[in-house]
C-alpha cells in the first residue's frame, strides 16, 4: 500500500511498515497496520492515533473478558487506538496450520503490528503458573525484532485468568513479564492508588489485571476486577503517550 503524506512542509511517501519522518520540526514514527495511518507528532496534519495493541490467548473467555476491558481503558484517552489480537493455538502435529484469519474474534497478531505499535498488552490464561503455550510460542517467534531492538523503551502490561484465586496467576504475569524485559519494554504494573487493588475479592494484583474465573470457568469479571484492568488500559495509553511526544 502506498501512501502520501504531507509531514510538516515535506512530502512523505509510506510505503512500507514504519515510517521515520526526519525533519526539525517533526520527529515522529508511524506505520500502517490495518489500513490506519498511526502517527506521533506536532504535525497535526498527520496523526490519527497511536495504535495500542492488546493481544491475548483465551479459550474460555476469561482473558479475553479482560481484553475488552483493557481496551476499553485505552480507546477512553484521547489520542489511543486499541487493536485487539490473538494468536493461534499451537499444534501437537506439526504440519497442521491455522488459517490465516480466525473464524471468528479477533485477528491474528503480526510481527509488523507489534512493530508498530505504541504499546502492548499481553494476556495469557494461567498453565501451571505459567503463561500458555501459544502465547510462548508467539514469543518465541519475535527474535527479528529483538535482534532490531524494534521494542526497546515502548510500554507494556500484562493480564491473566484462572480458575482459582491462588492458583499462580502472579507467577504468570511475572513469566510473561520476562521476555518483554528481554525485547527492552517498559513494563506497567497497577500501582496501589487504584481502590480495587485493596478491595478485591477475586483477581486484580498489583502485576497486572486478572479475573478468577471459578471451578467450571464461568464467573463474570467483578467489578473490581473490570475496573483495574480499565485502569491498566488507561495506565498503559498514557504511558504510550508520554513516551511517544
Ligand atoms: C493445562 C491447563 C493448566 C491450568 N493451570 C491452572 C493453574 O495453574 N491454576 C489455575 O487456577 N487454573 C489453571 N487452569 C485453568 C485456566 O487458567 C482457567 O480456566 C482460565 O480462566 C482460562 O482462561 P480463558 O477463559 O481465557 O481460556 C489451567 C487450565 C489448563 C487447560
């Protein structure tokens, strides 16, 4: 896709991914993603917004039921898109490939959205205290943009689910937190000026957003539960603003 730009009094022509406008007066990186062209910068002319990717597993709906909620919190600041994504299931028998659009939900993340995004969100159902496979697996697909430093100093957040309160969902925000670090992200937390984080009877930790989904994985977000991962999504906007000026 090409596109024409006008970036302060310089035509900018975008034809790729990313786009680095270098002038005095505009300093700015953008992309192209789902068509929408996602820029930083004064030249007014130019921006659209900073596109904020949030991009989670979930067979049950309980990490998913926090996506939507996160991206709530980041499309309430002016200035932020939230584009929500997942990923695919992994395979035990290697040949077997999903197509490249899901059926139904959200599409499948790319390597060029992450690249530029302004920020991301990361959210994985708890696995044994662990992150799940295909959120591992999608991890371990992002060497080139390690090896770029493509997410150097770009915010990120995490959230899970699970089905018991105790059931390690710290232990899996803090592993998924470990390879962000590794690509240079600015991690988020939920500080404790957030009310829920005292208040809460089910999920919501100071790590990240999470929900307790019960036994046979049914229960609703509570509402403290929705209310700080709102906040994280609004915590993790603004961060991705701040950095971005
Ligand atoms: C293989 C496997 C391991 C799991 N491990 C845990 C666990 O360690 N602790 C826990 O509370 N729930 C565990 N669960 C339950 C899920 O975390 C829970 O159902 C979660 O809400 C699923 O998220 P989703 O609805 O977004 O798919 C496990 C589920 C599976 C399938």
């Amino acid at each position: 896709m090409g596109v024409s730009t006008n970036a302060g009094n310089k035509q900018v022509s975008m034809n790729g991914v990313e786009v680095a406008f270098q002038s005095e007066n505009v300093g700015v990186t953008g992309c192209i993603g789902d068509g929408t062209i996602a820029v930083n910068s004064q030249n007014k002319e130019a921006i659209m917004s900073l596109p904020i990717l949030v991009v989670y597993y979930s067979l049950g709906g309980g990490t998913r039921h926090l996506a939507d909620e996160i991206a709530r919190g980041i499309d309430s600041i002016d200035g932020c898109e939230a584009w929500l994504r997942t990923v695919p299931k992994v395979s035990a028998v290697s040949e077997a490939t999903a197509p490249q659009i899901p059926p139904q939900g959200a599409p499948y993340v790319t390597l060029d959205e992450l690249q530029c995004c302004g920020a991301l969100a990361l959210g994985s159902p708890t696995r044994f205290g662990n992150m799940a496979a295909p959120v591992k697996y999608f991890l371990d697909g992002t060497s080139s943009l390690w090896l770029s430093g493509s997410l150097i100093g770009k915010p990120a957040c995490v959230f899970t689910s699970s089905n018991t309160q105790h059931g390690g969902q710290e232990s899996t925000l803090l592993s998924m937190m470990l390879p962000l670090l590794h690509h240079g992200m600015l991690l988020c937390g939920i500080p404790f000026s957030e009310a829920g984080l005292a208040h809460t009877q089910s999920g919501g930790t100071p790590y990240g957003a999470s929900h307790v989904a019960g036994a046979d994985n049914q229960a609703k977000l509570s509402r403290d539960e929705a209310a700080l991962a709102f906040a994280q999504g609004q915590r993790l906007a603004k961060s991705a603003l701040k950095l971005n000026r």
